[in-house]
C-alpha cells in the first residue's frame, strides 16, 4: 500500500472531529442553524476564501481563527502523509532494482525470456522444472504483477526489450540464450536484431506468424523461429492422425513437463565418458535412461543421429537426448561430471 492505515486514520479522524466540533460551535457562539454552521466551518478549515456566511461577532472571529489553524494544521498533516507515502513508494522501487541487479550481475549461462504472455509463462515454467536459470524482461506492470502471483521469485527486468540498455541490463553478454516471444512480430525482430549485435555466441530463438516473418528473423540473426499457430496445426494433426504417439509426447497437460520426458546431457571434456563407446558408457543399466539421439559436437542438427548403435563412440561436446524421469537425468548428470 501507498499510504499507511494508521496514519491515514489519524487524518481522517482529526478532520471529523474538528468539523464537528467548528459546527456545534458556530451553532452555540453565532446561534446559526446546522447547515449554515457546518458550510462556515467546511469553508474556514479548508482556506476557499468565502465570504462568512452571516456577519460574525468578536467571539465568532476567534473562533474561526481557531478553526482555521486547525484546518491549516489538518491539510498539512495531510500534505505531508501524502509526500512520505509517494517516498517510500519511490526508495520501495529504488531499493527493488538495486537488488534485482544485483542477483543479476550474479547471474551467467541463465536464459533471457522477452516478454510475459501465455508463451512466456509455459516457458518459465518450464525452465523451473528443468531447473535452468532465467530473467524475464517484461514492461508492463500489470502484466509483472500477474506473474508474480504465479511465481513469487520470479527475476524480472520491467523495461522495453527493443532497447540494448535492457539486454545489457538483462546480462546479455553473460546469459546462454534469448527467447523473444512478444506479442508483435515486429518488436520480435528488433529483439533479434539487437542480441545478435550484442552477442555473437547467444542462442537466439524468435517468435513469429508466418513465413515472411519467420525468414526475416532469421535473418535478423535468430538461430531457431517458433510460430505458435504452426506447431499448434501440427500437434492438432498428430492427435489426429498418430494418437498414440502424441498421448507419449504430450506436454501440453498441467500434469506433465518437457523436463520429465526428454532432455539433453552435454560429455564434458573431464568426463569418464568421453572416449568410451555407448555400450561401454552403461547409461541404460546406471541410470534406466534410454539415449534416443546423439548432437554430435560441431555438427549441425540436421546429422544428429538417431538411434544410435551401441559402437556409437561418446565424444567432449556431444549432447545426449535422452529420455528419462527427473531423477534419472539428475544421476545422469551426475555419472557424466
């Protein structure tokens, strides 16, 4: 809250009681009826500069001296609880944006997410479940309020993602990739444009409606588009067409996550895994994780092998899709560090 209740309490109560107090006097003093006693003390204690009502006596001049300090009293008071409040909202926000820098200068290899709608939110949630790193950049307050609700910890940038001050803000420089999933194709663009200026190496994923959109962000430096509608048809066909398989990899339900079916596991260069073929490597039998595809390193995803055979040799830099529990990719992790 703005204003605290107490004090707005306090206020309030003094100008009740000095109003009612400033009628009943005019009432006894001047002998003026209710209306006429309560209009001359609204008119006194709020300085308006009326003329009196009715002539006044000596005792009724004193009087309204006396209700006039008070009301000049009462709307300092109030002034001033106005002031305090509108400081304390202001080192409120001063003090929240110092401290979201500072987790985020703390922050590296995380994912920048631009923008906090429907797509936004599936993909934050879905970043917890794999326990990933990320900063929200979203400018809209009411929007930011919304998401906390859901995810009271949520690390959150409330600036305009188009702006390179923003990423910077965001540690673009430090983070391992940017999803832009604005409601605009165009602020969408702008997104790419500005990451790929500031970070040659950053994953860049785009958002985009359609095929015109979708090659221009790709030529404004996005590594991968998404168009909703697109995979939306797709998985609205597969539901039709291969029931079976898309009840497997449904990931749509509240009650599954990506991070629960697939997910991939990079052989770092100390790994014991690197070298060893996938038969000598015992995933299956250590962990119960069944490897479905192997991104060998350096390879573009379009030689990503499928099913790999058991002589398939384990490299430094390949990425392990694997399928598995939670718990089954965190000992995976594990037996590859």
């Amino acid at each position: 809250m703005i204003f605290r209740g107490s004090q707005v309490l306090m206020v309030m109560s003094f100008f009740v009681l000095l109003i009612l107090v400033g009628t009943i006097g005019y009432e006894l003093i001047e002998g003026w009826n209710w209306a006429d006693s309560f209009y001359m003390t609204i008119i006194t204690i709020t300085a308006v500069g009326y003329h009196e009502v009715h002539p006044l006596s000596e005792a009724g001049r004193y009087w309204t001296v006396f209700m006039l300090v008070g009301g000049i009293t009462g709307l300092g008071m109030w002034f001033a609880l106005v002031t305090a409040s509108m400081l304390r909202m202001d080192l409120r926000n001063t003090y929240k944006r110092r401290r979201t820098m500072k987790r985020l200068d703390r922050m590296k290899d995380h994912v920048i997410v631009c923008g906090g709608g429907s797509m936004g939110r599936q993909l934050m949630q879905e970043l917890e479940g794999a326990k990933k790193p990320y900063v929200l950049v979203e400018q809209h307050p009411e929007a930011v309020e919304a998401l906390r609700k859901i995810h009271p910890d949520v690390l959150v940038v409330e600036d305009n993602a188009t702006e390179d001050r923003v990423l910077r803000e965001a540690g673009i420089e430090r983070a391992m990739g940017l999803v832009t999933c604005l409601s605009g194709d165009t602020d969408n663009l702008f997104v790419c444009l500005s990451a790929r200026h500031l970070s040659r190496q950053l994953v860049i994923i785009g958002r985009a409606e359609g095929d015109d959109a979708s090659a221009k962000m790709y030529r404004a430096g996005a590594d991968h588009v998404v168009s909703p509608n697109m995979t939306g048809a797709v998985w609205v066909a597969s539901l039709l067409v291969r029931p079976s398989v898309a009840s497997f990899l449904d990931v749509t339900s509240s009650r599954h996550r990506l991070s629960r079916h697939i997910d991939q596991v990079t052989i770092h260069a100390d790994s014991e895994m690197a070298g060893l073929t996938l038969a000598d490597a015992r995933i299956h039998k250590e962990t119960g994780m069944l490897v479905i595809a192997i991104q060998k390193a350096g390879r573009s995803s379009d030689e990503t092998i499928f099913n790999p055979e058991a002589t398939t040799r384990l490299e430094a830099g390949d990425d392990l899709i694997v399928l598995g529990n939670d718990e089954q990719i965190r000992q995976l992790r594990a037996h590859v560090s």
